[in-house]
C-alpha cells in the first residue's frame, strides 16, 4: 500500500493498521496491529500529556537545544547526570531550553550506542530520577538506537541460544549473496560470524561487530522498540532522536539504506505519537546527501517533524575557510520544506564529526577535498567508507568547530578566532528551524588529539569531559578562549529568544549580494523583521541592501551592539562590516535611534 499517496485516514487505528498490513501484509498485519493496540492500551494512562504544548510542531524562537553526554561534566562523589543537570541548571537556564542526552543505556562500545539495555540507565552515569531532575527546567531529547544493539546485549545472546521467542529477532545471511550493492557507511565488514546454539551464524553488523542489526522484517522487533519508545515518552522524552534509522531495513539484492520500507516504519512511530503522545516530536539522524536526507520529512505530516540539516555544517565551514560564502548562499535559497508541520534541526557540531556525504552534489568534488585538506592541516583526522567498487572514500571529518574554522598553529589573535567561530554560530542561529549546540561550540573547546590518539578512535578527538571546577574556574578568566566564546554565544541566543521573527516556523529570505556575506531577513507575522548579516572574511566589508519596504530615512538597529544603521533617500541600508563581524538587525523608531551611536562606513 503506497501509504504517502493516500488520503488521511478517519481514524489513527485505521493509519497504524493500513501502515502494519503495508510491511507485514493483510492477515499478519491485522494480528499485529491488535498487538499494538494492547501496548497501547497498556502505555496511555502512564503518559503525561497535560502540561506539553500542543498543535504542529510547537516550538518557538526561544527553543535550542544543548547536545551532550551525560557525563560532560563531573564531579568527584556525585552522579555524573546530576552533575551536569546542576551545572545547566546553574549555567544554561536562560540560554537553552531543552538538552539532548547522547545515549545514557548501558553500552560495550561506540561511547553510547551499542546498547545493552534500552529500558536501563547506565550506573556509571546514575538513575532515572538523576535523568528526570532535567525536568524541571530543560525539555529532554533521548536516542531510539533501534537500527542495532550490543552483541552482548541480552536479547542477542537469547538470540544465540535459539531462545524461540528471539529467533530471526536480528538480520542473518545465508550463503554468499551478492552484497556489493549495500550502502556502507563504514571501511568495516558488513558482517560478522557468531557460534550459536545450533552452529555459525552470520550476522550483519553495519557499524562495527559489536553493533548487530535488528531485523525488522520480525514484527516482534517492532512491537519491542514501540515498548522502549513509548518508555522514553513515560520517561519525559519531548523529542526522540532515531539514530541511524535510514538503514533500518534490509533487503538483499538493494541497497539497504532509504528503503519503502524503512519509511513506514518511521510513519508507524509518527502514527503512535501522534494517537498517544502528540506533544513529541521524532527527528531523523541522516547523515546522508541532502536529497535524501530531507525524504525524511515524507510528506510534512506523516514522518519527522524535524531532520538533522546535515549540509550546513560542511558548507558554512567552506564559507569561512575560503572567505566566500557563495555555495552557502545558493544552497541556503534552494531550501524548502513540504510543510509548516516541519523544521530542519540546525546545527554546525555534534559528537560526531563534520559528515562530508551530505555536502557532495553541493560542493565540486574539489571543495571537498580541500576541506579534508584543511581539517588535516588543523590537527584533525578522516573516517573514510567502504564504496561499492571497493575503493574508499572520506565521509567525515574528525575535530571540534573551533578548530575546523581556526588553523591552531596560525598565530592569530584570540580576538580574530572568537570572531571567526562567533560567524559560523550566528549563521546557524539566523536559519529557519531549531538549533542544537553541542556542548563544547558552547564553551569554545580546542581539540583532543591526545584522547583520539590513545583510543583508536578519531571521533573522540571531540568528546573531551571535564571536572566541573576546573570548567567553572576557566569561565571565569579574562583572556581565553572559553569565557570569551561563551559570552559571545550567550548573548547571540538571548538576542534570538527574544525576536519573534527567529521563529522555527517564520519567514526565510536567503539574499544575495557580497559574496564575502551570508545574508538572510527573517520574518513571522505580526512581527518586525530582522536583517542578519555574516561576514565571512577578514576583510571590511561596506555593502547596500535595497528593498521596496525600507522607510528612507529610518534606521535599523543591531540587537547585538546597538548600533544603528540610517537608510538613504533611495531606500538603501548601507552597512560596513568588520572582519567576521555579525549584524542583526531590526527596524527601530527614530525617537529611539537619537538615542544611540551611528557607525559610519569608512
């Protein structure tokens, strides 16, 4: 059943049962779909629903979303969760208004997602009521890490055993098919034996051999990971992360990665939430090239309301690096949404590294090699992936932003450097959609090279923790790059909480004109609109910007300095820019502007 083309169901049992027949077919499906029902049954009065806000996508300006492990910051005798819930509360309060938790289950490997327990809180990091005291003042984001598991998680070593209740419970090959039309994601192998109680068995294993891949072709899979997601809700969930979900399906013979299939069972999820718990809100990790990344949305009601904007990371980074925001600039006026349901989740830096796959098609294959040139020169490191013709290519860059933007041996000023990285954060804050801050852009975090050269693993180059004292004592100095990075940013976001027109939902105008700035008007109705300018270089830029609706003779005010800025005669803003200098700026009354500096272009 071709689901995204029909018309709304009359009723939400009818669309999660239209969606089970469409995976599982007419008489396994009907049988599933009761199954669901009881779960359903089971879960509904243990939801909070009351206090949530409702209606389509209900996010505002002053959304942002802190990305962070659970043990980020610590502190000597006490739960790592309780450490950092005291320190945001202490430190965050006014900045973000919900933080995502990276997987706090119990893990063998990958720091985090390869989980042992969906249902469990790591003892390493605390318990559920040291996750809850988030609550009080932060929205809560968990991950569904659902594509895979620990291969030394209960239900796969029940697996092995062929304990009848889990077989085919995780995806085994037969035989030597034909796989070279599998998507890899990793230079890894995508399949790994294990002894079981009735002989080998091979099993695939898309991200390491410790990570094994449930089998979603079993109904049984799906009603267990409906059991965890409707928990995390329980648990205080508004948005649940569904990492990896693009390869959650397999089929032999495709390439496994952006299947029919995988869609519906992300509108299966969307279809629950929507009956049980509409105030949560799903967004899909990715990381793939932008065409496909935005296929999540489906049809703008019936999947994610939000999708990881992979691009921007890559492109704003090319922006600064070359001085030159023109890829930016035509890829940012090519967005658009399917409808106003949805959002791109913004973001420049996450525990990740910087992916390279979604900015290919957007940037010459030569952009793309310089930026791993340039990551390199910077102190970083490559990941590369396994390609169907069994060559290799890079996908991901491994180093914080601080670093990816600022060359650390180039002997800049600290001043230039701020600068520089304070461009590349506006310019995600300025973008229609909801913003995530990973925990060390917020704190202007140099890269760990040490701990990625000590691990094996590259990615921990940007997974630092601290002890809570010593990140304490360094917010307090003059001259370094933490305090300076972190007051910068936090006035960036009481600047955007506090303009309707930097709604998730408002208005977006991408314009172009030097190609030295990223330059974009946001709007939302019933509101002053805000001009946000970014200079990516370092050079002084005096630019022009005509509209038909500038008031000659009126002035606009920057909400980060105050300085205002007249409009000739002709309807013309005339604004100079300092290097790597960011304005926004909103239209004020001339009572107001009397009041305040002008500065002159020189």
């Amino acid at each position: 059943m071709a689901m995204r083309e029909n018309t709304v169901l009359a009723s939400a049992s009818e669309r999660i049962a239209a969606l089970l027949e469409s995976l599982y077919g007419t008489q396994l499906g009907g049988h599933v779909a009761g199954q669901v029902g009881r779960v359903l049954d089971e879960f509904r009065p243990r939801l909070p629903l009351s206090a949530w806000p409702r209606g389509p996508l209900a996010l505002t300006q002053r959304d942002a979303l802190l990305i962070t492990y659970g043990d980020m910051v610590r502190e000597e005798g006490q739960p790592p969760l309780q450490t950092l819930a005291e320190f945001c509360e202490a430190h965050l309060r006014e900045s973000v208004s919900g933080v995502h938790l990276l997987p706090h289950f119990p893990y063998t490997s990958d720091d985090g997602f390869a989980v042992t327990d969906y249902l469990a809180v790591n003892p390493a990091l605390g318990i559920w009521d040291d996750v809850a005291r988030f609550q009080r003042l932060f929205d809560l984001m968990f991950d569904a890490v659902f594509n895979h598991m620990s291969a030394q998680s209960e239900w796969f070593l029940e697996f092995l055993a062929d304990v009848p209740s889990y077989q085919d419970f995780f995806v085994t090959v037969q035989g030597n098919p034909d796989l070279s039309r599998v998507v890899r994601p990793r230079a890894l192998p995508l399949l790994t034996e294990f002894k079981s109680a009735t002989g080998p068995r091979k099993v695939w294993t898309t991200f390491s051999a410790d990570q094994v891949d449930l089998n979603f072709k079993n109904p049984n899979v799906l009603l267990a990971t409906l059991r965890a997601l409707l928990f995390y809700v329980e648990k205080g969930a508004r948005f649940i992360r569904l990492d990896a979900v693009a390869y959650l399906w397999k089929d032999i013979g495709t390439p496994c990665i952006h299947l029919p299939q995988t869609h519906r069972v992300i509108e299966f999820w969307r279809a629950v939430l929507d009956e049980i718990a509409p105030h949560v809100l799903l967004i899909t990790e990715t990381n793939v090239p932008h065409r496909d990344n935005i296929s999540y949305f489906g049809n703008g009601t019936n999947e994610a309301q939000l999708v990881y904007n992979f691009a921007l990371p890559p492109l704003v980074l090319q922006a600064l690096l070359r001085s030159d925001a023109t890829h930016l600039t035509r890829w940012a006026q090519s967005l658009h949404l399917p409808s106003d349901q949805v959002a791109f989740f913004n973001f420049t830096a996450s525990h990740d590294g910087i992916g390279l796959n979604p900015a290919r098609g957007i940037l010459p294959d030569s952009e793309i090699d310089f930026l791993v040139d340039r990551c390199l020169a910077h102190g970083g490191f490559i990941n590369c992936k396994h390609n169907p013709d069994g060559s290799e290519s890079p996908y991901e860059m491994n180093i914080v932003y601080f670093d990816a933007v600022n060359d650390p041996a180039a002997g800049e000023s600290l001043e230039t450097q701020v600068n520089r990285f304070i461009v590349s954060q506006a310019i995600m804050l300025a973008l229609r959609g909801l913003p995530g801050i990973y925990f060390h852009s917020l704190f202007g975090s140099r890269s760990d090279r040490e701990a990625a050269l000590s691990s094996g693993i590259n990615r921990r180059i940007n997974r630092r923790k601290f002890l809570r004292a010593e990140l304490e004592a360094e917010l307090t100095e003059n001259r370094s790059v933490r305090p300076g990075v972190f007051r910068r940013y936090r006035a960036l976001l009481r600047a955007r909480r506090n303009q309707p027109a930097f709604h998730p939902r408002g208005g977006q105008r991408v314009l172009t004109c030097d190609p030295r700035v990223f330059a974009v008007m946001r709007t939302s109705d019933g509101s002053e609109p805000v001009l946000c300018l970014h200079n990516v270089s370092n050079e002084w830029v005096g630019m022009s910007v005509t509209r038909d609706k500038f008031v000659p003779g009126g002035a606009w005010t920057d909400l980060l300095s105050e300085h205002v800025h007249r409009v000739a005669a002709g309807g013309t803003l005339t604004v100079t820019l300092r290097p790597y200098e960011v304005n926004w700026l909103k239209e004020c009354s001339g009572d107001s502007a009397k009041t305040r500096s002008i500065r002159e272009r020189p």
